[in-house]
C-alpha cells in the first residue's frame, strides 16, 4: 500500500473513564463518605448522597483469552449492571448496587472457577511481568509462577488472615518491572554474560552498551580480529543490564540464573514513609513448572509474619520493629556477607548504634 | 476448529491443577476450540515454545522494529528464535493501549475489543502490563496495523514503548474511594494528553511515567514508581465524626484504639480522651492515612484538598531503586488553571531532562547527578523546607550567597 493511502492515526491518547464508569459511581464522583468490609472480597462504599456500592473483587489469571474474558463479562452483565474495572494486580471489581446480586455474583464467578478476596488484610494477587510468554529478556517466567503461586496462597487470598494487606510481586529479569512488593522474588543472576563474539559488531551499539553497565565493567575490545566487547567478569555484578541492548551478551542461564527473595517494600505512606524492599533469600532454582522452593520460602516468612507481627503492621515493619537478628531466627533462613549492601549509600544501612536486641 | 498442529506440553499441563485459574487451559482453549484457524494455531505454536522455554529454562524472543503509520511506538515487536521448531508463532507482537484513568470499562466495551483482537491477533490479552496498558499480546506485523486502525476509530490509542513519555495510571479514585482527594481523572488526562507526541515518537533520555494516586496511601505505587508522581492530600483539619470514634472505642474496646490508633500515628498528633473521644493536633499530622484507614467512619481527610508531587521515582536500572522526593509541597487543583499550571511544571521538568539528561538515564537519575538544587533552579522552582527530611549534614559546601538565599525566603515567606 502506499503511503498516501494509509489511514493517518487519531491521536486521541488517554480515553476519557467517564463514560464506562458506573452510574451511580459517576453521580457521586468525590462524595464517598465511608466504607465497610462485609467479607473477605467485598466491600461497601456508602456516599454523601446515601447511595451505596458494593464491589466484588475477583482474581483473575491475568493473561486472559477471549472466552475467559467473555465469561468474565457476562458475569458483569449479569450481577453489576455492565461496568467493571481492573485494579494494578489485575484483579477484577464489579460494581453492585443492589445487594441482593452480591451473593448469587459469588456464586456464578465462583462456578466459572474464579476467587473472590484480595481484600483488606489478605495476601492479593501476584503483580508480575510478562516471562517466557513474552519478554525479549526474561529469566523465568511471571504467570507460571504466579499460577503456582496462588494456588499455594489460595486461602490468604480468601481471608482476612494476615496482620496488614500483603503484596507480592514477582521480576523476571533484573530490572525489575515487578516493582516493590511486601514480598518479592526475582531473578538473581549468579555468572556474567557469555558473549557470542561473532554477533556482537553485527546487533549492537556498542558505546551505548559501553555506557549502560552501572559498574563500568563492560569495554570495547577486538576479538578474534572482530569489532566486540569484553566484560571484567571481577567487577561485573551479574546484572544483565547490557543484555537489552545487546542480546549477544547473554545473561540468561539455565542453571546460573537464580531466584532472590526480598521482603519490606511498601508504597503506602501510612505509619512510616514509603520502604524499598531488602534481601532475605537468595540462590533459589529457577525450578518450573511450579518453583516449589521458592514458593516454599515465600510461605515460610508469612507463616512467620501472620504469627508474630502485630495488627496493622506492614512485612517491613514487623522486621522493622522486631529486627533482623530475629527475623533470621524466626525463619531460620541463612544471614550471609551478602545481606551487607556495598551500593551507594550502603553506610546508612549500618548500624551506627550500641541497639542490639538479646 | 482446532490447531493443525498440537505440541505437547507435559510441563505446562501441571499448570492446569490446583485452585487459582489457569493461563494454560485459557490458552489451550482457544487453541482447542476457536473458529479462526490462525488464532488456533498461533496459540498452539505459542504453547509449544513456552513448552520449549520450561524445558531450556529460557526465553526465546527477540525484539525488533514494527510501528504502525504515523507512530514511532506501542508496539512491542516479537520475533521468535525457535520459529523452525514453532513456525506458526514466527510474528507474536504485543500492542500497547492506553486504558482510561483508573481502568475503567463497559462488559460492551470489553466484548467489543475482544471482538477486534479476534479479528486480528491471537485473542489473549492482559489487563494491564506494569506501566498500565492493555496488552493485546500476539499478532503479526499486518495485524498490528489493521488491529490498531480498528480500535483507533472507535476511541482507542497507542500508549508509550521505549524512551519516551509512557501511558500513566491512577487508582480507582474519586469515583469510588472516599479517601480521594483530588480528580485523579482529570488531573492523569490533563497531564498524558499534553504530550501525546512524546507518547508516540519516542526522543527522550528514556522512559517518562506520570502516575496518580488519590491519597498517600498511594495504591498507584506512584511515588516509588513515577517520574512524576501526584498524590492527593489536603491542607485543613481531617474531619473528626465523634460520635462514630465513639462507637469504635465501644466495639473495640481502648485498649484496641491506643495500641492501633493512638500509638500508631507517626508524628504522635493523636489523643485518646477520657470520654473516648479523640484529640488530634492537626499542625503535626502528616496525612499519612493510618488512623483513617483503620476507622473510615470516624475520620475523614480534610475539606481544603490539593496534591503533591514527587519527582524522580524508578525502578533498579541503572543506580539503584529511587524514590520520587517532593518538589511541590502543596497545590490546589480545582480549577482550569490550577490543570493548566501543573501541566507546565511537567513541561518544565520533561523540557530539562531532555536537554539535560543522558542517554538511558532516568529524570530521578539526572536529580541525583546534578543535586536537588541545580534541578530546581533548571525548572524555576524555589526550595522549600519540605523537600527534605534533614539538612545538610556536610560542611564542604560554598556558601558566599547566604544572606541573599536569606533575603529571598524572608521575600517569599511575606508574599506567601
């Protein structure tokens, strides 16, 4: 076709909500006046006005074929008058105005075989990124192991089981799309890139690979009388930041590339300012189908949280205030040389003090 | 109608047990059951390769260059490195779509984009990707083209890939959340539609995301996730329902209260009177949402509501994770202007950054380069005593400029 007959885009960007949110919701848009839990998955927002909505929160598997999302509209068109949103962790809330369909909505989502939860103090679903389904870089996969997961989780999803809301995410590469979770498992890789020489002058720019590694420990360099690039394996962290820009340098390994745990991060400023999440596990098997270790740790530091945190406390919190002498005793898990941070600013991370529990 | 071609899948078939819904059985049913004969059997094609990837322990996509006309961006382009072994899955690209603040959606509307994906992609899609955008994941370079065209008519556009300003998110908001303090709505469309153009022609440093969270309990991850995060709060005194806390400190007793409320508050701005009312000292609370989310009924943010923005949060790559750190401490945002106002700080802060930032390098990145300050003073924004949690505990600093720094604060403090 030529170009003159291609149809120009329309950039409109960002649709307008307004028109697919519910009525009711759009009537009292910034008049909410208060909420109630009435169960695990459920909640009722009751306005200004006197108006109330429920919502029903229901897990999804995220990566959705068009009959599950089908099945997942006539639900909404059934029991919530056609409106639904996504929340960030892709679970589904459908929006009720006549209680008496709260119940029978339960009912039908459950009978198609999906949860209802991820409410208040429950474990809700795993944020997580795209893995071997899609991702031109990734480690592991996201939605395998989230599947495995959850199903391993199902119950703390259900209920109002844990001390505070727990969220979990999951990366599969380095950088780390996953975001910050209560708890996080991501890739760890353990070994520098291999290099494949021959393809290195052909697929990448090599000064902007130069310049992407945080450590410097990627250079130019003539191998086998060939344009390509040399990595000081001593200084390389394993990152696998040049591998995007440059797929030559393979970071991936089937054996090499582990799993890491990491607990405490919050978005949330409630309590104590927003917290980035700490290492607690690392050298995890990358293990599919169903990642038994990793999903074994990830139990292990909830049965541990759910039993002694206090009420509203955050995971990073909890270890916050009980310390992570104890946090190592209560899990059992290793503290190793490679707890101590050596980034940036990794003095602060010390302890500069005479507090030590006994 | 079913693939020509099935591939077993030993390792993936152990996916299809347990309780939480499956990925494999939705992809094997369309493989299994749909009537379009290229939707069989890419996602047939496709399961054989994360078959293959299980195995190996590894991925087997690459990227490459596939836009549709007029855009540099949104489509993630996939190439597949086994397509000898699972040929049918040779093209499997993902577009991005921008959602509405907040993902909103009629069941119509859902249907109606399904109906399109059908028509010219793989049928699997994911509400939403981590940046917030629909993922239709599967098609070939044609079907990009006639997919988008599609949709495109009827309301739909491309979000951001690569470095360039990337779709924004809110959370679910004033529609539907009495913590709200701002219309996150507006304020995610004001911001994201100013620069459709740097959506979709990638030019920039790197990637740019704006993210709005309503309160600070901010379930939009905007502060730690956002270049420019905006995070409703409010300015007067949170609304006090007494009689409500009183019915609190019935039902749960004041033991309850004072280990999860009174005790709790940061800044220890709370008070359990004697007749199980509360005391609040309002010039020291932080808005930091515990004891509101704890007794939605009895406390209320307050009236004289406004946001703040933190600017430079990001994930790992390349220094290290960042928090987004406040640059404006306070704004109202009612009316035309106020939108308007906050729309050029963004242009301000975009403009510096590209001019200033390098390659690969992230606006929070810049800021930790170049000094809170010489960013401030790029994008003439004045310093302000909430910008910081201390001052500076290094002495090696030249200070020649001191008394006129003074004067301009004693200058700002009087206009104010």
């Amino acid at each position: 076709m030529a170009m003159a007959d291609m149809r120009p885009p329309i950039e409109s960007g960002c649709p307008d909500g307004f028109q697919y949110m519910h009525p009711t919701m759009r009537r009292n848009f910034g008049l909410w006046k208060y909420h109630e839990d009435p169960k695990p998955g459920v909640l009722r927002h009751v306005a200004e006005s006197g108006e109330e909505i429920f919502t029903v929160k229901v897990g999804t598997q995220r990566i959705l074929d068009v009959f599950s999302l089908r099945e997942l509209t006539s639900i909404g068109d059934e029991f919530a008058d056609g409106y639904i949103r996504f929340t960030i962790r892709s679970n589904i809330e459908y929006y009720v105005t006549d209680e008496s369909k709260v119940d029978p909505l339960i009912e039908a989502v459950e009978k198609l075989g999906y949860v209802v939860g991820g409410t208040k103090n429950s474990v809700t679903s795993l944020s997580h990124t795209q893995g071997w389904l899609h991702c031109d870089i990734p480690g592991t996969d996201a939605s395998g192991v989230v599947k495995s997961m959850m199903d391993e989780l199902i119950d703390d999803f259900k209920s109002w089981n844990m001390p505070n809301r727990v969220h979990i995410t999951t990366s599969c590469c380095q950088i780390n799309c996953g975001g910050q979770g209560d708890i996080a498992i991501n890739v760890q890789h353990t070994k520098p890139p291999k290099i494949d020489h021959s393809q290195v002058a052909n697929v990448c720019e090599r000064p902007s690979v130069v310049a992407r590694c945080p450590v410097a420990a990627i250079r130019p360099a003539m191998v086998d009388g060939m344009p390509s690039l040399e990595v000081d394996e001593k200084k390389c962290i394993c990152c696998g930041a040049c591998f995007p820009p440059c797929p030559p340098m393979m970071i991936n390994d089937a054996e090499h590339s582990k799993l890491a745990v990491w607990v405490g991060g919050n978005h949330s400023n409630a309590r104590g300012k927003p917290t980035f999440q700490k290492l607690v596990a690392s050298a995890i098997p990358n293990n599919p189908p169903r990642w038994p270790e990793a999903a074994g740790i990830v139990k292990l530091i909830l049965k541990c949280y759910k039993e002694d945190a206090r009420d509203w406390e955050r995971v990073g919190e909890w270890v916050e205030r009980i310390g992570w002498p104890r946090f190592f005793e209560l899990t059992g898990l290793p503290f190793t040389k490679y707890h101590i941070d050596n980034w940036r600013g990794a003095r602060a991370s010390l302890n500069a003090s005479t507090h030590i529990r006994f | 109608m079913a693939a020509k071609k099935i591939y077993e899948t030993p390792m993936l078939d152990e996916l299809e047990s347990g309780p939480w819904p499956s990925f494999i059985t939705g992809i094997k049913a369309l493989r299994d059951n749909h009537d379009n004969q290229f939707i069989a059997d890419v996602t047939s094609s496709l399961l054989g390769q994360l078959e293959h990837s299980y195995e190996t322990r590894k991925g087997y996509w690459k990227g490459g260059t596939v836009s549709v006309f007029g855009y540099g961006g949104g489509v993630i382009p996939r190439f597949s490195e086994v397509a000898d072994a699972f040929p049918e899955s040779k093209e499997f690209h993902t577009m991005r779509i921008q959602p509405t603040p907040g993902n909103y959606y009629t069941t119509d509307m859902l249907n109606k984009l399904g109906d399109s994906w059908e028509k010219y992609g793989s049928g699997l899609q994911t509400f939403h990707g981590q940046t917030g955008n629909i993922m239709f994941i599967g098609t070939t370079t044609d079907g990009t083209q006639k997919f988008f065209d599609d949709i495109n008519d009827y309301g739909w556009d491309m979000g951001g890939a690569g470095p360039c300003v990337r779709t924004a998110m809110s959370c679910v908001g004033a529609a539907r959340c009495e913590m709200s303090n701002c219309n996150e709505h507006a304020a995610q469309r004001w911001l994201v539609n100013n620069f459709t153009d740097d959506v979709h022609r990638p030019a920039l440093p790197y990637k740019f995301k704006f993210k709005i969270s309503g309160c600070p309990n901010d379930c939009q991850n905007a502060i730690e996730r956002a270049d420019f995060a905006v995070i409703g709060t409010w300015r007067d005194d949170m609304r006090v329902d007494q009689a409500e806390f009183k019915n609190y400190v019935e039902a749960k007793g004041r033991q309850y209260i004072i280990d999860n409320v009174i005790t709790r508050c940061p800044t220890q701005a709370l008070g359990l009177n004697d007749d199980n009312t509360i005391a609040v000292d309002n010039r020291n609370c932080v808005r930091c949402m515990h004891c509101i989310n704890v007794m939605p009924k009895a406390l209320r943010p307050g009236t004289d509501k406004g946001v703040t923005i933190l600017i430079g949060g990001k994930r790992t790559l390349k220094i290290g994770d960042l928090m987004g750190t406040v640059v404006v401490p306070f704004r109202k945002l009612d009316t035309r202007e106020d939108y308007e106002e906050m729309v050029e700080l963004a242009e301000e802060i975009i403009d510096f950054w590209a001019e200033n930032g390098l390659e690969h390098e992230r606006c929070g990145e810049m800021i930790e380069r170049i000094g809170l300050v010489n960013f401030l003073e790029g994008i003439d924004v004045e310093v302000d005593p909430n910008m910081v949690s201390s001052t500076r505990q290094s002495s090696y600093v030249r200070m020649d400029g001191w008394d006129d720094e003074a004067i301009k604060w004693f200058e700002r403090k009087a206009e104010a």
